[in-house]
C-alpha cells in the first residue's frame, strides 16, 4: 500500500522534510562569501549540483534569504569547497544561524587560504576548491538558485589518481533526511553498454 502526500494539505515545513528525505544523497556545496564589510561566511547548502559543463557551471539553491545569498549578490563571487567526513563537526557547526557579522571561519576555528582569482577565501583543510563568479539567480518561491561560473578549480594532489580526483581519498560528506549525513560507503563500478554492442541488436 502506498501512502499520498499533497504538498498543499501536508504543509511548507512537513513537505520540505519530506522531500529531503527522498531526495538523497544530497552533495553538499560548502559556500564561502564576503560581505560588503569583509566578513567571510561559511555555510553548507545541500542542494548543489552542475549546471552546465561548457561553459562550466555550479548551482545551489539557498533557502530563504540567508548570508550567502546576500553576499553573493553584493560581491558576485563565491568559492564552493568540498566538504570531506573528517570536518563533519565543523561542517555542522558552519550551518548554524550566526549574526551577519560574525564570520564562520573564525567562530568555528577553521583554517581560511586566499582564493587565486576571487576574493572570499577557501577553506585550507578542504582537498577541492571550486572559485566562482556568479552567472545568475532564479528566484522560485521562497528560494533563490545561484549559478556560478567556475573560473578555477583547485584539488589537493593527495586525493588525486594518475590525475584523476578518487572518491575514495575525497571522502565527501553528503545529506539525508533529518539530521543524518551519509559517508562514500561501499563503491560499485560499471561501464555503461554502448548501443551498437548492446547484446541481441
């Protein structure tokens, strides 16, 4: 038996729970800004993915009119930095409701380094930096897309295979439903089957 669920008659809070609990694993893009004093801001945003890849495109979707909206909009850049399961707890903590002013890279103890060709800084115990200048926004209801364009990618050479970024090394932290996280776990590989081998054609 299936349950049904009217995103009108089950309510804003209640449906939102619901659709991040199905909508997963989430990747999680950890947003760095500046405000117009200079504040750097750190926050998770889980609805992040590509945009676009040529030209290359990031988006996330911020949720109410938070720091890095605003700043993002002021400044027009951002940095998206990759956020690995051995800063969980800081992860976590970066996505509490700080006043404007206090920056999350100081109040948390999280280690910053200067970005190459934006202004907000990286997070320097992060293995991938992505630096961004913001393309657009797209405001749909009570949230607001952000694309950036990728104008620098950065990646530790400690997680990189013949060149390549490995999962395994990364380890990147993803959302769930309520307050769960979820790690890489076990790996499963497979090679997509070409048309013209496909068995029987």
């Amino acid at each position: 038996m299936r349950v049904d669920f009217d995103p009108q008659a089950t309510g804003r809070d209640d449906f939102y729970r619901l659709l991040t609990a199905v909508v997963v694993p989430r990747p999680i893009a950890w947003v760095s800004t500046l405000s117009a004093s200079g504040t750097a801001n750190l926050a998770p945003h889980s609805f992040f993915t590509i945009a676009s890849v040529q030209p290359p495109i990031v988006q996330f979707t911020s949720v109410g009119r938070k720091d890095t909206l605003r700043n993002v909009e002021e400044s027009g850049e951002f940095v998206v930095s990759l956020a690995p399961e051995e800063l969980f707890e800081q992860i976590n903590a970066t996505g509490t409701d700080f006043p404007a002013e206090q920056g999350e890279f100081e109040a948390v103890g999280i280690e910053a380094e200067p970005s190459l060709l934006v202004k907000p800084p990286r997070v320097a115990a992060s293995p991938v930096a992505l630096e961004c200048r913001l393309h657009s926004t797209l405001g749909l209801g009570d949230s607001t897309v952000v694309f950036g364009r990728v104008v620098h990618a950065v990646v530790d050479d400690s997680v990189l295979v013949d060149g390549h970024p490995d999962i395994t090394r990364m380890r990147p932290l993803s959302r769930l439903g309520r307050n769960e996280w979820g790690t890489t776990g076990e790996l499963r590989e497979i090679a997509r089957i070409p048309f013209a081998q496909w068995p029987g054609r």
